[in-house]
C-alpha cells in the first residue's frame, strides 16, 4: 500500500497546521502562565509561524513551477 504525497499536498497540509496552531495559540494567550496549562503559547506561535512560511515557500515554489512551464 502506498501513500502519494504531493507537494501541492504538503503545502496544504502545512497551511492547515500553522492556522490551527495560530488559533490555539491565541485561545491560549489569557491563560499563559498559569499552572494549569501545559502547552508554551510562545513557542506554539513561533512553530505555527515557521509552519506558515514554510507553507508559502512551498506554495511559491509551486507557482513558479507552473509559470516556467
């Protein structure tokens, strides 16, 4: 059984991850420093934001595929 990856498909996915993280992120922001919660806001936003210009470098890349022809 295979798995068909594309890079079309690795872009969404990656879009998709960083606006999750982005908005749990920002749910998160009045609770940061409680003992309760176990997840660092901060470093949820640092990841969704590598996770979103890793998304629009792969969506670049696939742009300029198309128009190079």
């Amino acid at each position: 059984m295979t798995f068909n990856l594309s890079f079309w498909d690795l872009a969404l996915w990656l879009a998709a991850s960083s606006l999750v993280m982005l908005v749990a992120s920002e749910l998160l922001a009045p609770y940061f420093g409680r003992k309760t919660v176990l997840i660092d806001a901060k470093k949820l936003r640092i990841v969704a934001i590598i996770f979103s210009l890793a998304s629009i470098f792969t969506i670049g890349v696939r742009v300029l595929s198309l128009t190079s022809g």
